[in-house]
C-alpha cells in the first residue's frame, strides 16, 4: 500500500481550515433553529 505525500499535504491543509469549516457549520446550526424560533 503505497500513499503519495500528496495526502500528508491534504491533511494538513484540512486540519487548518477544518476549525473553521466547524465553526461555520456551528453558526449556520445556531442561526437556523434562532430563525425556527423567532419566526416558528
């Protein structure tokens, strides 16, 4: 099982942008059930 050291590379690019990836999902959770209960 050869892995090129493309995926070292991919996975380290994904660790930095991962915690922002995270957050952006948590914000759009968090402003889609404020707009269920403000607008429900």
């Amino acid at each position: 099982m050869e892995k090129p050291k493309q995926d070292y590379s991919f996975w380290t690019k994904y660790k930095r942008f991962a915690g922002t990836e995270i957050m952006l999902y948590v914000i759009m959770i968090v402003g889609i059930i404020l707009g269920i209960l403000i607008f429900g």
